[in-house]
C-alpha cells in the first residue's frame, strides 16, 4: 500500500439534522379538575450534526466511508408542562485545519483550528410551542400546539489544509521527501522521478532542548498548478496553514537559482497573494555535488533579501544550520 494513501483530506457528506418534536396540546385533568387550563409542555430540538476539533486525527479518513450523517429528532411535549426530550448530536471529530464548505454554492461556512473547539454544521429543527403558551384572556383553553420545524437536510464538503511550521515548497524532484527523512522520523516514499509525493507527508523535527517543529512535504508545484494544472490546486491549500515557508531549489537545476525561485513565487503569488508575506527560507539542494569555485558562482545568483544556505540530505552538509534558521524564522 503506497505511503499515505490513507491520508485524505477531503470529503463529501450529506447531513440531515433532527426534526423538532412537536409541542402538546393537553389540557390538564385529574380528580379535582374536570376542565383545566391548558398543560401542555414544548417539543424538544432536533439534534444538530456538530464538527468538533481533535489533535487525535490527522485526516479525514474515519469519515470517508460515512455518506450519511443523521442526527436523532427531538421528542414530542408532554403533559404537565413537560418539555420533550432534544434529540441528540452527531458530533464528528475532525483534524485541526478542517474547513466546512456548503457542497452546492461553495461557500465556506467555518474553519476548525483549535482542539476542543465546536461550532454546529446543520442545525437541528426548532421544537414546537406547547399549547400553553397560546392562552389569552379570550382564548383559555387552546387545543392547539406548533408542530416542530423541520430539520435541515445539505451536502457538505470537508477538506484539511494541514497545520504545520514549516512548508517545503519546489518542483517534483527538488529534493523535499528526502530532506524531511533526514530530519525526522516520516517515512515519505522517495524515488528519483517527479510527483512521487501525492499526498502530504508529516515529519516532526527533533531540535535542540527537546523542541521540535513540524514540516510538511507538500507534494511539488509545477508551473501552472495555479491554474489548476497537474495536481496543482489541492497542493497550494495545504501551503496555505503553514508559518514558514521553505523555497527548495536543486543545485543541478536547467535554470539559474534565481528563475526557479521566481517561478515557485509566481506560482504562489498567482494562487494567494497574502503568501508572499509569509517568512521564506531558500535551501539550495543536491549541493553535495559541487565544489567551493562552483558554489561560489552559484551564490551570485541567489535573489536577494531572503536566507539562504547551500545543503545535501545525503552528506548532511549545512543541515543542522538549517534546523537553527527555520527555527529562527518560526519564532520570530
């Protein structure tokens, strides 16, 4: 089984909430009273279908089989003023960087970032008013209650853009799985064509003092991924959560340093804007292959304004520097 193919994030869902259960119209009797006022208490909520945020789950898988998802309906009102019982939640665990979209329009409705936090995706239905609360001074015994509202039936669209510290950003073969193998304990699959990473893989990174920070191989962008090309738009999401961002260029690259640089933020730019003003760190790949001269003619082409350090996964060259300048920029 291919590395990761367990990992999904994204899913589609029809969600039905519970329907209000129905107040009571009953009119109170007992010994003493042949003809009383109306008792009758109020229906109980449908259950709601609620999205709740858990650090236990890293994707989306346990609700990839899950189409339907019913909440319980409320209960119907009783006598003596007694209200029905709710019907219960769903409640569904999700990852961290979960976003709910209305499957029909598209439109987010919310984002779950937080560990415990809840926020309801399909309300359940209203219960109805027992007739209790229909009586007036000329109408004293109303033999009449709301039926409950109906409770609400959507497609729901749920996709992950994974939360991590660091996001590797380059072409396929730049390099990334086998940087994160040597930094952490993650286990990507790694061969030397492009797209061998189709799904992002997670690595927590050791660092000094029992810290550590998590990086994201996310799968490599290809010119025109903006636009949709190649596996392009699912990739750039994920890039979207991360706080630094790891420009990765292999030193036996065609073009100089400088265009495949420019490139990748083009590719970016064109997607989300704002990524640009995310902290950036340039690693120059593969490096082991050069020499001092070479690497020096190289370093007149790194663009300006953003650090940068010439390394190799495979000798381990420059690699620990390079845990000490992600770490800088993360904590900035």
């Amino acid at each position: 089984m291919a590395q990761g193919s367990n990992f999904v994030d994204y899913v589609k869902v029809c969600c039905r909430s519970g329907h209000g259960g129905a107040g009571s119209a009953h009119l109170h009797r007992d010994k003493l009273t042949a003809k009383g006022g109306p008792d009758g208490g109020d229906g109980g909520r449908g259950g709601h279908i609620i999205l709740k945020g858990s650090t236990q789950h890293w994707t989306l898988l346990h609700l990839k089989y899950r189409k339907h998802i019913i909440a319980k309906d409320g209960e119907r009102g009783g006598s003596a003023l007694s209200t029905g019982a709710n019907g219960a939640d769903d409640v569904l665990e999700v990852p961290l960087g979960t976003v709910a979209k209305d499957a029909e329009t598209g439109e987010v409705l919310f984002e779950i970032t937080e560990d415990g936090e809840t926020k309801i995706l399909t309300p359940g239905g209203k219960g109805g008013l027992g007739n209790w609360h229909f009586k007036s001074p000329t109408q004293q015994t109303p033999r009449f209650a709301q039926p409950g509202l109906p409770g609400k039936e959507q497609w729901v669209i749920l996709e992950l853009k994974v939360l991590a510290d660091v996001g590797l950003v380059g072409f396929p073969n730049a390099g990334k799985s086998t940087l994160l193998s040597v930094v952490s304990a993650a286990k990507p699959e790694i061969a030397n064509y492009p797209f061998t990473t189709l799904v992002p893989n997670l690595g927590i990174v050791s660092y000094r003092d029992s810290k550590s920070f998590v990086m994201a191989d996310i799968p490599g962008i290809i010119e025109g991924a903006s636009q949709g090309k190649g596996l392009g738009y699912r990739f750039l999401r994920h890039i979207e959560r991360n706080s630094v961002l790891l420009y990765m260029v292999p030193a036996d690259t065609d073009r100089t340093i400088k265009e495949e640089y420019e490139i990748l933020l083009n590719e970016l730019t064109v997607y989300n804007p704002e990524l640009l003003d995310k902290p950036k760190v340039l690693a120059i790949t593969k490096s082991d292959m050069l020499d001092e001269e070479l690497e020096n003619e190289m370093r007149a082409q790194v663009p300006e304004n953003i650090p940068y350090l010439f390394i190799s996964s495979v000798t381990g060259k420059n690699i620990t520097q390079l845990k000490d300048l992600i770490w800088k920029e993360i904590n900035q």
